[in-house]
C-alpha cells in the first residue's frame, strides 16, 4: 500500500523505520532509556542542547540528531554547559559533579562530536539536583539534595575545581 513503513520501538526508546518495499532500515529517533531529568540549552548553538537521566547517559543532540553520549557511573539529575560550549557538568546520584570537555568535530569522517572526562568534584554525598556556570565561566554553583550549595572556582588553565560550602 501507500505506507509500507514498519516502525519498530525499543526498550531503550529508540525508533527503527524498516521500508517494507525496499528492506531499507533507518534509525528513526534515538532516545534515552529512562526518566530524563537534566536538559539544557547550548550557550551559542541554537539547536544544541544536553540531556542527563537515570539511565546513566549524558547525551548531546543537534535538534533530533543524537551528535554523541557518553555513560555515566551513575544516575544523573542535572547538567550545565560552560559558558562557552566547551564544557558539560553533570550532577550525579552519588553526590559527585562530572566535568566533560569536547573533543575536535570531525565532519567528514562522520564524527560531529566526543566527550572526554575532564574532572570530577565530589563534596556531597545525595543528588546534585542542580548547577550553573556563572555568565563570565569562574564559578560553578552546585545546589545538592543534602541541603547544600557549594560554589567552585573554575580555573581551566591548571584544571582546578575549588569550592566554598555553604548551607541552605
């Protein structure tokens, strides 16, 4: 008939479309596997955006197209661009803030992007329910479940993360 398609949903929430006429399989719609609790917007690509969830997996999408994603140790809640798009925080289940940084695009070997580990942070003990890069990128608020809110500086140069501890 008209619509010889076959979609076909995964477990993990992806989408396959199979062309009944021509056998052809397409990967339709990829997605996470669980409940997605983190998202945020890149600072200066206007389709870009970060996904974090239960499912262990920060994901990076161009609108629909998943550009990459990593797994996680743990379950996250919440993830936060740098002000410059080079880096990714993510706020975990066990307390702990992952830092990611990007790797070079490579458009015409097909790879848009990569994340490598950069960092970790760990003062808290339960869920990093939220964090944000202050506009100019020298500090990092990291508001926990355990009723705190702790502010790094961010020194790129050497890498460092330091923090002040104050309660909510």
């Amino acid at each position: 008939g008209a619509n010889d398609a076959i979609y076909v949903a995964t477990r993990r929430g992806d989408v396959w479309c199979l062309d009944a006429r021509t056998r052809k399989v397409e990967h339709f719609v990829q997605s996470h596997f669980g409940p997605v609790y983190g998202a945020c917007a890149h600072p200066t690509i206007p389709t870009r955006f970060a996904t974090a969830g239960e499912d262990q997996m920060l994901v990076v999408w161009d609108g629909h197209l998943q550009l990459c994603s990593q797994y996680l140790p743990t379950a996250a809640r919440s993830v936060a661009y740098s002000p410059d798009g080079k880096h990714l925080a993510v706020g975990c289940g066990n307390g702990a803030v992952l830092i990611y940084t990007f790797q070079k695009e490579r458009p015409r070997s097909g790879v848009h992007a990569s994340l490598a580990f950069y960092k970790v942070v760990q003062d808290c003990v339960e869920f990093i329910d939220d964090l944000k890069y202050s506009p100019n990128g020298k500090y990092l608020a990291v508001a926990s479940h355990d009723n705190y809110v702790d502010v790094y500086s961010v020194k790129r140069d050497r890498g460092a993360v330091r923090g002040a501890r104050r309660a909510h």
